[in-house]
C-alpha cells in the first residue's frame, strides 16, 4: 500500500477522502498486516480533531471496521473504531434518537442507509432492544445484521406481523450464523 501515513489531514473532506483509500486497499488484503493496521490507528489518531464533530466519519469507521475484522477479530485498531464510531454515533438512550436520526437524514439510498445501520450495529455489538427500530425497519435490518442482541427487547409484546411481513419480502439468507438469534427469528415467524 503507498500511503502515507503520517500525513496530518487540512479538512474533513481530506480525511474522509484517505479512510475510503485506506478502505479500499485493507479490502484487498488476506491477512499479516498487523503493521498496517497499527499505522491506519496512528493515522486516525493525528487527525482527531478533522473529525471529532463529523458524524459522517462514523460511518467511514464502521466501515473500515468491517473490514478489519475480516483480517483479524482482535486487532487494537477493531477499538479505537469503535471508540470514534460510538463517540460521533452513541446509542445511549438520551442519544439514541439522534444516531438513528443521522443514518435517515445522511443517507437516502435505502439499502445503503440500511448496510450503513447494519455495519454500526454489528461492529459497535449494539442490542437492538436500545435502538427502538420499527418492526419493519428491524425486518429490514434483521438480514445484514452479523451480531443480533435481543436483550432489553421486549419483543414478545410486538406486533411482528410487520417485521414477518417484511421478512418473508426477502430471500431469507441472513448474515449472522448465530443459531440462537436464527431459532429466535424462526419463532416469531411461526408465531404470526
């Protein structure tokens, strides 16, 4: 990768611009690049202040973090992207609102918005019980997500009419592997 890493970012649009190149060639990757991976951590790390009110950079992050993840589950950097990511995008309930907000207003293409809700979620391990998703939106979502959570989701009392309906709309290939989060679905499936 011809790179440089040390280059300290004039604007946000610089930035952005770098973590897409940065993106492209980490997808282009299979694996040793530990070294690299340290160097993207530096890379964000002098050019903190370019970002720290850009919502939009936590989406390059959680992108570039699903990338990573495919090089390695627990490289450091797989942190410090989260950290930025819930930093620009928390899902604490006084903020919850706002990032789900962000996604609908930033994004109008809707298989993007729901790929960009996607990778949030799963990279930033967010139980889905904290977001407040409509059951077609959550139906909508259900099938990219890798990391399903459930918990403080009082799903029994929804109407999942909508979230089934939704499903059955698509292939039905899901993206996580979790054989709980699948019996979990199946059921309310068989329950409408």
């Amino acid at each position: 990768m011809n790179f440089n890493y040390n280059l300290k970012c004039g604007n946000y649009s610089e930035f952005s611009h770098r973590l897409d190149e940065i993106g492209v060639e980490l997808g282009k990757t299979s694996g040793g690049e530990s070294e690299i991976l340290e160097k993207v951590a530096d890379f964000i790390d002098k050019n903190k202040e370019v970002f720290q009110k850009e919502k939009d950079a936590a989406l390059h992050f959680n992108s570039l973090a699903m990338r990573v993840q495919r090089i390695s589950k627990d490289n450091p950097l797989l942190d410090k992207l989260r950290e930025c990511s819930l930093q620009l995008l928390p899902f604490d309930s006084n903020h919850v609102k706002e990032s789900i907000e962000f996604f609908h207003t930033a994004i109008h293409v809707e298989q993007q918005q729901l790929q960009a809700m996607a990778d949030w979620i799963n990279v930033n391990k967010i139980p889905l019980g904290s977001l407040k998703l409509s059951m077609k939106e959550l139906g909508k979502l259900l099938l990219r997500l890798e990391y399903i959570n459930f918990e403080n989701y009082d799903i029994e009392s929804e109407d999942v009419d909508k979230l089934v309906e939704t499903l059955m709309y698509t292939d039905l290939k899901f993206a996580t592997s979790d054989e709980n989060s699948l019996v979990k679905i199946a059921k309310l499936c068989a329950r409408q």
